[in-house]
C-alpha cells in the first residue's frame, strides 16, 4: 500500500516501495545537487556506479570530476580527501567492502579524526566514508566485516548506520552536510529492503545522536542497531507467545550515543539485551552494557546480556547463519533474564 506525502510547496504525491540502496543514491544526489562543494571518489563508483550501484548515474549527472573512479588504493583515496577537505570541499569515500577499508586506518586515525582538535577548531574535515558493513549476502571474508567498534574507539569520529529506507536517506544527508567527519556504516544485508517512500517528500528523521524506539514493550529492551534491527522486530514479535512483550531500540548512532533513550527504555522494563553481528569480545555491546550497568543499575532485575557474532574470523557463507546473530539466539537470551530474575 503507497501513502501520500506533502512537498515543501504542498503539493501531495503518493510515496512508492524504495529499496535501501535507491534512497542512499538519492541522497547523494541531492546533496550533489544542492551543494557543489560535495564530491564523490572511490572504486568503480563513476562508470560503473559502485559494485552495489549506490552511485549510478551520478558521474553522467554531475561529470567525473565530481564522481571520480580512482586506483584501488584506499589510504590514497582517503588522504586525497583530507585535502578536500582542507580547501573547502566536502568529498564523500565509499569503500567497496567493509574490511577493504583498513589500508585507510593510518590516514583515518592521524588526520580525519584529528585535524579539528589539532587546529583548535579552526579545521574541520567535513569526510562522509561510506562503508557498506555486515554479513547476511554470502560474502567471504574481507566482504562480511562488522568493524564498527575500531571506529567507534576513534575519538573524533561520528559514527552512523542506518536500518531503514527513511534513516538511510535523512543520516546521509546529514552526514555530508556535517563539519564533523562521519563514519557511514551501510547494512549491505539491507540494501534491498523496501519501504513507501518518496524522494520528493521524504518523511524527518531523527537527528545524527538520537536513537528511535522501533517498538514499545514492557519485559524486557532489545538495544540494536543496522543489520540486526530486523532480528530483533521479528525476535519481538515471536516473543509474544511466550508471553514477553519486548521494547526494542534502534540506536541508529553510535557516537554520539543517545543515553537519554537507551536509559529510559532500561528504566522502564528492568531488562535488556543488546545485539549486533560484531563479534562480542571487546565489540559495541560490552560499552553499551557498561553505560546501562552506570546509569541503571539499580533499575535492572537481571544482567546486561549480549547477543553478538562469535570471536571468530568472518566465516565461509555456509557457516554464516550459525554466526550471526538470529531469533533463536535473541529469545535464547531474553529466556535467561527471566532466569535471572527468578532465581
């Protein structure tokens, strides 16, 4: 079913099933469109339009000299963008494949991340790299990373990945037209997901920072974010005939973290659980469980539980549905916080 949308001039148009991908090319193109300063580089995104095709089109629109090709190089790609940056332009990095992206680490770590504090304000790098992230495509390795949390430990960095059509395009539009370097983690899992959407009107989002309650319960929160979103909607949904009414939150950011949402909905339920693909030992959950363990404590009827990949090496495809986190699991652990609490 299609539902009608406002334009900012107020003419209606009705909104139609977009993908992910669709919404993310979108946004691009209109941050192209609307700022000149903001420049498009990496491998196979001009001709070619990116191996997952985010960016087709754009260097027919906008010319190669603003959709770029460039040598398989990612620390060079990269540095050729914090001089972008330096001179006033707004270049935007996509990265092929998440684990692709650690060539550029040095780069990323002693100037992106820094240049701002080091200049004392006076330098901001306003960089969008784009990372599509996750596993869930059959991908080997070097294609599956969940590397979120070596971003996540960079000081400077703003860290984002969206779960749904209407996030994917609102946090790229605003993470280009930051002044703060962005991190920009793509589910490629869900590039193919679909939603009423229209270009033309898109729905507001939240901004960079806040996080969505995607489902409001009372047993128990499911903290989550990107590719796993959708695990834990389905998880919620088969939780109730066990009887478990499930809150669940989309972090959506990850620096900043939104505190205030993740706390109120721990609050509220006494419980919580946090899943995500990135393997457990020294991942993203361990940080979110201590910050609710702080700010909670004596709210929480059981403890902090994680729901994550293993401490492994991304695994074959045949091997990755036993890796990745899935509703078995998520129930599985929302079981032992009732343990818990009972015993």
């Amino acid at each position: 079913m299609t539902t009608a949308a406002v334009t900012a001039d107020g003419r209606r148009t009705k909104a139609k099933p977009a993908t992910m991908a669709q919404a993310l090319g979108r946004a691009l193109r209109d941050s192209m469109a609307e700022d000149p300063t903001v420049h498009v580089l990496g491998e196979d995104v001009g001709t070619l339009g990116g191996v997952f095709r985010i960016t087709d089109g754009l260097a027919k629109e906008f010319g190669d000299d603003r959709c770029t090709d460039t040598p398989l190089a990612e620390a060079g790609i990269l540095g050729a963008a914090v001089g972008m940056a330096m001179y006033g332009l707004r270049p935007v990095v996509e990265m092929q494949f998440d684990a692709f992206a650690y060539p550029a680490f040095e780069q990323l770590m002693s100037h992106v991340a820094k240049m701002r504090n080091r200049t004392g304000g006076a330098m901001p790098l306003p960089i969008t790299v784009r990372v599509p992230y996750g596993g869930g495509i059959g991908g080997v390795e070097h294609h599956s990373d969940s590397s979120e949390a070596y971003y996540m430990a960079t000081p400077g960095l703003h860290v984002v990945t969206p779960a749904t059509v209407e996030d994917a395009y609102g946090l790229l539009r605003e993470s280009i037209a930051s002044d703060d370097p962005v991190i920009f983690l793509e589910p490629k899992r869900l590039y193919w997901s679909k939603a009423d959407w229209s270009p033309e009107a898109p729905a507001e989002v939240e901004p960079i920072g806040r996080a969505v309650v995607r489902r409001s319960g009372r047993s128990a929160t499911l903290i989550t974010y990107g590719p796993s979103l959708p695990v834990c909607m389905e998880a919620a949904e088969a939780a109730v005939a066990e009887g478990w009414d499930l809150e669940v939150v989309d972090l959506r950011s990850l620096v900043p973290f939104d505190d205030e949402t993740v706390t109120a909905s721990v609050r509220r339920t006494g419980r919580a659980v946090v899943v995500h693909e990135s393997p457990g030992f020294g991942g993203p959950g361990g940080e979110i469980a201590a910050r609710i363990t702080e700010r909670c404590f004596h709210h929480l009827e059981a403890p902090v539980l994680r729901v994550a990949g293993f401490d492994i090496p991304y695994p074959p495809p045949m091997l990755e549905r036993h890796h990745l986190p899935g509703v078995d699991r998520v129930l599985d652990a929302v079981a032992r916080l009732q343990w818990e609490a009972d015993s």
